[in-house]
C-alpha cells in the first residue's frame, strides 16, 4: 500500500485555507492548475511510497516510538511558496518548525528502521500543497496574494501514518484519496 506519515490540520484551519484557495481559484489562469482538494491538505512528513503489508506493523510500531519521543507543539499555517518553476504551489508552515524537521527525520529513519525502502534523504522543507501543474507555470500572482496568509495557531498533538488511493478512472481532475490508517499521540499527549 501507498503511504506516508503527515501532521494533518485541523478543520477550522482548513476552512480558513479553503476560503484562500477560493480566492486563488479566482485569478487569472487558476484553470491551468490542477487544485489539491480539502482531504488532501497536510504536512507529509515522512513519503514512504509502496509499502509491503507485511512491513506495516512494524512500521506503525517505530512511527509511534517516534511520536512518543517527540513533544507537541504550536503550529499555524503562513504564506506560500512554489516548487519545480510553478509545478507545485504550496502553503507554508510557522511555530515549532525545528520540532516539526525534528518529527520528520524521526518519521524517515522509522521507515528506514523498518525495512522500507527510502531513496535518497533531501532537507525537510514543511509545505503543504494546494495545486500542481504538468508544466512550469508562473505562480507569482498566486504566491503574492498568499503573502501574508496565516491561519490560527494549534498545537500538533499527534502523527498520522496515512494510505493514498490514486485515481484510477483516468477521469481528469480526479483527486486522490486518503485514508488514516493510525494515529500516534505525541509526548506527553499520549
């Protein structure tokens, strides 16, 4: 199974980001983008891809050591950003950033720990994506009208380890699904 481990927003942060995106999808051009859907808003951790079943356990076992070992703490969601020259446009993250790196080089080497299969270690970059496109495409006007977005601060209390469903009808502007498959309580949260 597809999965990874992510830090999921709360609802009313969400909405507040939702009624951005709406803003967003207003501006010129906003048809060439393809729009990440509400369900698929979070701070992807640790990407740990096709994931044999028989790993999941003990997967889900070092994934919940690694939460335990970690504190919660504040988070809100601020500005915005881009990837790949306009191929992925994202919204950014504030508060307990060293804690939230710290929680997700624990996330990659429990996968690691667990026999999954990683590739290559890049720096944690905390971004939380809300469009993509195939081709480079010019974000600026989106990442200017982000500049200065910023949701309510919350604590992040748990880690979730989460199953991706790919589109499979070939239906254009199809969104992946996602699925918790568990939940692991941070520190002293738990």
């Amino acid at each position: 199974m597809r999965l990874f481990a992510a830090v999921l927003p709360p609802e009313d942060v969400t909405a507040a980001l939702a009624a951005e995106v709406a803003v967003l999808r207003r501006l010129p051009g906003a048809g060439g983008l393809r729009w990440t859907g509400r369900p698929g808003w979070h701070f992807t951790v640790a990407f740990y891809g096709e994931v044999d079943d028989d790993l999941v356990p003990e997967l889900s076992a070092r994934l919940e050591r690694a939460a335990r070992r970690t504190e919660p703490f504040e988070l809100a969601l601020r500005d915005g950003g881009h990837f790949g020259h306009g191929r992925a446009l994202w919204v950014g993250a504030d508060g307990g950033l060293a804690t939230l790196r710290l929680l997700a080089e624990r996330a990659e080497s429990a996968g690691r720990k667990a026999g999954v299969a990683m590739g290559e270690h890049r720096r944690y970059k905390p971004h939380l994506t809300v469009a993509r496109s195939r081709d480079a495409f010019d974000v600026r006007p989106y990442v200017e009208t982000l500049d200065g977005f910023s949701s309510r601060t919350w604590t992040v209390t748990d880690l979730a380890l989460v199953r991706s469903h790919l589109p499979k009808s070939g239906v254009p502007g199809e969104q992946p699904r996602y699925e918790t498959v568990a939940r692991s309580p941070l520190g002293a949260s738990g």
